[in-house]
C-alpha cells in the first residue's frame, strides 16, 4: 500500500503566504513619508539651491550635460557667495554619502509634481539628473557643475501616483520626450489625481531612493520568489522551512576534520569560523551574528575563496561601503582581489567589466597550479 500526500493547496497556499509577505516587505522599503525629500520636497536652509534666478543660456548648458562655473550660473557677487555656502554643504552630503554607503544622490531636478492630499501638499521632482560638484581650484573659490545628459523619471514619483491613487505610467514610454511634452503628457495622465500641476521649477538637492528598485523587484517577481525555499521559509511557510532542515553532516560541537587538500581558507580561521564555512559550503542555509571585531570579514573573504575554489559564485551586498571595502583589502592581501567584481565605483561602467574580465581570464590562462602535496600530508600527520 502507498500512501499519497495531496499537494493541491500547497502551492496556493505558499504562493499566498509569500504574497502577503512580499506585501509587508515592500511596505517596510518604500518611505513615501513626508521624511523622503522624493516625495515631499522642502526647500533646505542650506542644503538645496534654486536655479530659478540663475542665467537662462548656462542653466540650459547644465542641463544639456556640459560642465557649468557656479560664478557663470550667478555672477552676482552676493547671489553667488549664497550658492557658494549652498552648494558646499550640497557637496559635502554627496561625499558622506558616496564614502559611507557607495551611493551617488547629487542631483540637478527639473520639474517638480504637486497635489493636494488631506494631511500635506505633495512635492516631488519629477526629472533627475546626477550632478558632479568639484571645485574649481584648490583654494576652492568657485565649483564646477556637470550633469549626466540622459535625465530620469522619480520613481517615488510615479510609486505614489500608482499607489495612492492607480494612475499607472510606463517611465519608458516618457523617455523620449522634451521636458515640455513630457510635463503636458505627464498631467494629462494623473488628470484625476486631485489638483495635480507640475512647477516648472530647477534645483540642486541630494535625494535617495536606493530601496525603490528592491520595491519593484518584489513586486515583479512573485512567482520566482514562491518557487525559492529559502525566500518562501522567510515568508513563514513551514513547508519550504522543512525542506531546507536536511543533515550536512556539519556540527558545531565537533572538530573540523576537512582534509587540507579540500580546504580553501586563505586567511586565518577560528573554529566558529571554520564551522561556518563548511557549513555554507555543505549547502546549509544560515544566519550568522557577530559583533564588532569578530572577524565577520574575515570570514566572508574565507567563504568567497573557498566557493569561487568550488566553482560557486557569491553575491556580497552591505549598507555601507566600508564593509564592503574591509572584505576586498582583506582579498587584496592574499592577491585574490580578483575573485570579485566590485560594482560601485570606478568598476561600474561596462568598459571597465570587460577591462577586467580580460585580465582575469589572462591569469587563469598563465597561472600555475601549486605543488602542496607535501604540504597537506604534514598538516595532516
């Protein structure tokens, strides 16, 4: 006799948990609150500058992507000495930013979206442009201004118009467009979104929205995410939970008896750690606590060696820049600096990537496997 387990409402089932989960994850991302600068827009005390008074021909040259003088923008001695402070402290929030957490969030607003809600006014850029502030000498009495060419549409923009109040707009189909067409076509969609009007306004701001695009990956990707064990047991289903209990044959309480021959740490390991790369390399899904100074670095560079030794890949994903940049000097030491590709930074551009593929491709070409035969059997006895 065989007995049967009826599976026909465990995929709903799970496909629901991990939709109501999805729900309260993309909930927790999307800050539309009157805190986002994306989404409700305030004029700072120093922290943003206008570009309404500044001259019409070297604005429209800034925002055609060529490099503008700040004193060119206003050559009024007394409206340029307020751009000065402005744009210092503009400046210094980019630099935060950019050393902290890898992230760019100087940019040039053409455009700002408004309408009336109950509790406040909505203002939110609507085309966006990354800026450049560098100055123009040492002694840094002027700043030079560069936008990229290509312009793009505020995500938080149109999240909260489709949110709020189901106005669904393509940004790709508003590509294309002039700023002016853009504008018309852009209320003529939101037409039933209570006084909605765009201020034909220009402006230099810091603004962030790094999470929007992990909002929309949840969103457009339910049926991946139902389908992932790991992603459904996040979600509570106690299915997928089961599924991922299996033995590895990995235990804490005991010594770590991998032969040297199948070992790939390339920096000193400590038992905990040792047990946590074997557990990872034995498929064990975990999570991993430590506090500062434990050598969680460490580890993560052990753990990219011996997967990249197996053939793996790793994706490395941090906050802030620093900790990403602690794994890499780590990797550098041991001249495995190679094994990743770093994508903030200089090595984000597609020239770069393959500039880079190629020289690895090139070592692996020349490079001579080591004789530690010798070496494995003394560890080993």
């Amino acid at each position: 006799m065989t007995v049967g387990v009826d599976t026909s409402e465990t995929v709903p089932m799970r496909a629901a948990i991990v939709a109501a989960a999805a729900r309260r994850w993309q909930h927790a991302l999307v800050d539309d609150s009157g805190r986002n600068q994306l989404a409700y827009y305030r004029d700072l005390k120093v922290g943003t500058l206008n570009l309404d008074s500044a001259r019409l021909p070297q604005l429209m040259q800034l925002q055609s992507g060529r490099p503008v003088a700040l004193r060119h923008l206003f050559p009024d001695p007394e409206a340029h000495a307020d751009a000065m402070k402005r744009i210092r402290a503009v400046r210094n929030t980019m630099r935060m930013w950019q050393e902290e957490r890898g992230v760019e969030v100087g940019y040039l607003v053409t455009g700002v979206a408004s309408w009336s809600e109950p509790s406040r006014t909505p203002r939110a850029p609507v085309l966006l442009q990354h800026l450049t502030v560098k100055p123009s000498s040492v002694l840094q009495t002027d700043f030079i201004l560069d936008t990229d060419t290509e312009p793009s549409l505020n995500p938080v923009l149109l999240h909260k118009l489709h949110k709020d109040y189901g106005v669904v707009i393509a940004a790709e189909e508003l590509e294309d467009l002039k700023p002016e067409d853009l504008f018309a076509h852009l209320a003529k969609l939101a037409e039933d979104v209570p006084d909605f009007r765009i201020l034909k306004t220009n402006l230099v701001g810091t603004f962030t929205y790094a999470k929007l695009p992990m909002v929309d990956d949840i969103g457009d990707a339910l049926d991946v995410l139902s389908e992932h064990d790991v992603i459904a047991a996040l979600a509570g289903d106690t299915g997928a939970l089961t599924n991922l209990s299996t033995e590895t044959g990995v235990t804490v309480d005991v010594p770590d008896a991998v032969s040297p021959a199948d070992e790939h740490v390339v920096l000193d390991a400590d038992s905990s750690q040792s047990y946590v790369i074997n557990s990872v390399i034995a498929g064990q899904h975990l999570v991993i606590k430590g506090p500062p100074g434990t050598g969680k670095s460490q580890t993560i560079a052990n753990l990219i060696a011996a997967l990249a030794a197996h053939g793996r890949t790793a994706l490395f994903v941090a906050e802030k820049r620093a900790a990403i940049d602690a794994v890499l000097d780590r990797l550098h030491h041991v001249g495995l600096d190679d094994l990743v590709h770093n994508l903030h930074g200089e090595q984000q551009s597609r020239k770069e990537l393959a500039r880079s593929l190629e020289a690895r491709l090139h070592r692996a070409r020349v490079e001579a496997e080591p004789d530690t035969a010798d070496v494995h059997q003394r560890l080993t006895a």
